[in-house]
C-alpha cells in the first residue's frame, strides 16, 4: 500500500499534497518533529511523506483535528481493515497524530500541524517502518 491510496480529504486545499516550496520552514519544522516523535514511539523512521494544507479552521478553536481524525479514521478501519496503534494531542511537536497498522505490515502516521501564520495548518501522511 502506498501513501497515494490512503483517503484524502474535502478539508485539504488543495486536495493535492502541496511542494516543498510552500511552507518550506513549517513543512522542515514539522515533518522533523514528526520524525522525532515516531522515534520515541517505536523507533519508527520515516520513509515517505505526503504534506497537505488543511483549511478546516475555527478562530475561536483552531484547527479540526478530532473532525479530520475522524473522517480519515473511519475510512482506514472501513476500507483499509486498520487499527490504530497510538494517538496523541501534544502540547510539543506536532499538534496532534494518529498511527497506524495496515494489512500487510504497512505503518502510516497522520499528523497535524500547529497553526500557520496564515491561520491553516499542514497535515502530514508518513510511512513508517522499524
């Protein structure tokens, strides 16, 4: 399974994983930090990305990570027989992530940004292996 399989979703703008050169410190910020945290957690590395802009924003509360979490969730359990196998909401790194186990040995994060200056935030699909 690849990470282009895994759902995307209507709270990305664009619905495509953006470049390098947008973003190009926060994206360095926070896929650093994501590296850091999968190693805490299982001596997990990262060897693929795919970075998304999430637009899904409420002034008064940020970012919806417990709506997007939820949306991608149902579908890798739905679709993908998944189980996740750690989720946190960090006051360190990044904001929030979801692991997961995947037929076939697959491990794939979804992680959450802080907020962007812009008021967005990026989320992160990673593959990981020990």
């Amino acid at each position: 399974m690849t990470l282009d399989q895994l759902p995307t979703s209507e709270l990305y703008r664009p619905r495509e994983p953006i470049g390098g050169d947008s973003y190009p410190s926060e994206q360095a910020d926070f896929v650093a930090r994501v590296k850091a945290q999968v190693e805490a957690l299982g001596g997990y590395r990262v060897t693929d990305q795919r970075i998304f802009v999430l637009t899904a924003i409420r002034p008064d509360i940020g970012p919806q990570w417990v709506v997007l979490r939820a949306e991608l969730g149902n579908q890798i359990l739905e679709n993908f027989h998944g189980k996740e196998i750690s989720r946190s909401v960090r006051e360190t790194g990044p904001a929030a992530m979801s692991v997961w186990t995947l037929p076939h040995g697959a491990v794939v994060a979804i992680a959450q940004s802080r907020d962007l200056p812009d008021g967005n935030a990026l989320v992160g699909y990673f593959a990981l292996e020990q």
